[in-house]
C-alpha cells in the first residue's frame, strides 16, 4: 500500500488527542489521528475545571463546550453520613458527557482538514535511533510523519514502542459506575461522600435528565455487595449516602460498569520526534478531578512548540525537553494529592488535613488568594 505523508501522526482520538489536532490544524499543520475504534471513545471524565476552561476559553471554545453544559460552583463533602465541608468554585466548573465534549474538538477538526483514521490499530512504529521514521498500521498502510504523538492511553502502544517505561500503581479500592435518571436530590447539590469504612460515593447530573452515580469500595467488598444485587447495595449505601434518599428509588434498576483506577508515572514524556500526551504520559486518582484540565493544557503547550520548531527536529527534541518535561511535576504533584487523597478518605480529620485548595480547585493555575474550602460541624 501507498505511504501517506504527514506533519503530525496522533495516536488517539480521546480528548486529549483531538484538541491537539484541532490546534495543530488550526496552525495550518496536516494532521492524522489514528484511532484504533470505530469512532472517537465514550469513557472519561465529566469534568472541566479552571485550568482546562481557561485553555478552552484562549482558543474560542468556551461557548461551545457550554452549550449543552451543567455549570456548578460548590461541591459537599460527607464522612459517616454528616457533612463536613464544601469546596467552592469561584469561576464554577463544567459538567457534560464525555464523549459529547470529545464530539465537540471532533467536530471542529473537520473544518481544519484534519483527517481521523478510525479501525486503525498500530502494528509497528519503525525507528532509526530515538526518531519515529514511519508507523505500519495492522491494515498495511503505513504513516510517515515529522512528529508523532502517543495519546493511546494507559496501555500506549506509542510508549512501548519507544521503550519509556511507566509505573503503575493499584489502590485497594474497586470503582463501580451507574448512569441513572436524574432526581430532585442530585439535581441541587453536587455531593461526595466517605466512611470510616473505605467506601466512597459521588452523585452528580450529567445533563437535565441523567446522573452518574459512583461508589468505590474496598476490592474484597465488591464480589460480595454487587454479587448479591440491589438490595445489598442499597443497604451498603444506607450508612453512607444522606441527603439524597430520591435517589435509592432510581438505583435499584441501574446497571452498573467496573472502572480500574490507578495511578500511572513515565520515565520521560517524549524521545525525539515522539511525545506522550493524557493518560499515555500520567494517570491519578480521580478524586482529584483535574486530569482532563490539565490534558488540555499539556495538548496546548505541546502545539506551541511543535509549531515553534517549525520541522526542525534537533530544535523540537530540544524544545520537548525544555517545555513539556516540566510538565512531569505538575503532573506528579497532583498523583501525590490523589494518593494522599484516597489513602485518607476513611478518616475525616486526615482528609481535611490532605485536602489541598490549590490543586484541588485551581489546579495548575495560580490561586487568587481568597478561602473556598468551608469546613463544616
């Protein structure tokens, strides 16, 4: 088969991978994404706090992202049933789908050429030294491209092809995940809760109609409460989720997915003409609710100087090393928050001494100096 040329090969078409493109496009770049199912994925995160808005918002996405979006500026906080704390967002933060926000960058990628290659699994990538020379597709096609970017998640076949190894770390704690009708309850008030159990729960409205329920419990909990079926669930739950009694009428029917967590970490985020990007590169706890925001920013940064080198690749292995590594202690800054996170939730007085306001909060952007964490009882 005929070799197709290009500037940029993304592998992943998450959003981490599409908002990469779109700017890239928008930069006059000829971009292809490889994506290895049939349309771009349904599962991520709802969430895009300051940091990822404040990406959106520089390059006119904002509106966009927020039409069909729930905006929410407080979150409660409960241990054993009684309310703790609220955390507040000063500029609010955004709640939608997330295939629906990856539809949105999609979208806006078709107007700016670029081309998405769907049923497309990488077989090969072909190196001379720490250069990327081409990518040979399981179909035979084969992809050359000046630069090529890992955005395939935790399982990256980019990163393992570039011989980076990654460590991973497992939490004693198993997450199970219900997409239900939305009730009264949950509708006002985001609200997360823990017990001195190791269980925890998060409700929250997906859209005006739906909720997500999650509960995480201890691994060796799982087989016996969601074995048994609704009734022991809903008596496990009984102790720990208050303030939302409509919504044990909804989850008795739900049908509910296993989601592994855990925390990932790379030796390096790029070697030559390869980078890593989103869950390819870092992975925390989700209890930290930053991980899409701060994809955002690393796609932009990584577009800037991409652009910046201008195919000049001693100059973008260069600028690689000096603009997008440092992204690895943000980004290890916030794994640490997760992992003190979920190893303190049992406990209510070592989770408010873990909560941090700045990551939480504001992420990677500089907090504006005011209280937004109100401790409660």
């Amino acid at each position: 088969m005929a070799v197709t040329s290009c500037d940029v090969a993304i592998v992943g078409a998450g959003l981490g991978g599409c908002f990469l493109a779109l700017l890239l496009g928008r930069s006059g770049r000829h971009v292809v994404v490889v994506e290895q199912g049939p349309s771009v994925p349904t599962a991520g995160a709802d969430f895009v706090k300051r940091p990822g808005m404040q990406v959106l918002a520089r390059h006119g996405l904002v509106s966009l992202v927020e039409r069909h979006a729930l905006k929410r500026d407080i979150v409660r906080y409960y241990h054993d049933g009684e309310p703790i704390q609220e955390c507040r967002y000063p500029d609010g933060f955004l709640i939608r789908p997330y295939r629906e926000l990856v539809e949105v960058i999609y979208s806006s990628c078709a107007m700016q050429g670029v081309e998405f290659w769907f049923d497309s699994q990488i077989d090969h990538l072909a190196r001379d030294g720490d250069r990327v020379e081409h990518l040979s597709l399981a179909d035979g096609r084969e992809l050359q491209a000046n630069v090529v970017i890992g955005a395939d998640g935790t399982r990256s076949a980019v990163r393992q092809a570039l011989g980076i190894e990654k460590e991973s770390t497992s939490y004693p704690h198993l997450l199970r995940v219900a997409t239900v009708p939305l009730t009264a309850s949950v509708a006002q008030l985001n609200r997360l809760y823990f017990n001195s159990d190791g269980w925890f729960s998060y409700l929250y409205p997906v859209n005006h109609d739906q909720a997500r329920v999650f509960v995480g419990l201890p691994a060796d909990a799982d087989r016996e409460v969601f074995g048994a079926g609704a009734p022991a669930l809903l008596d496990a739950l009984g102790g720990l989720v208050t303030d939302n009694a409509d919504a044990y009428t909804v989850l008795g029917s739900a049908s509910w997915q296993s989601i592994p967590i855990a925390a990932l970490r790379v030796a390096a985020y790029h070697k030559g003409n390869a980078a890593l990007l989103g869950s390819a590169a870092f992975a925390t706890h989700p209890m930290t609710g930053m991980g899409m925001s701060y994809t955002l920013h690393d796609a932009e940064i990584l577009a800037e100087i991409i652009c910046a080198a201008e195919g000049d690749q001693d100059l973008l292995d260069k600028m690689l090393e000096t603009g997008y590594e440092p992204r690895r202690h943000r980004h290890g800054e916030l794994i640490d928050y997760g992992d003190a996170l979920s190893g303190t939730f049992h406990d209510r007085t070592s989770y408010l001494r873990a909560f941090r306001q700045d990551l939480h909060v504001f992420g990677d952007t500089e907090p504006i100096g005011e209280e937004f964490v109100k401790v409660m009882g």
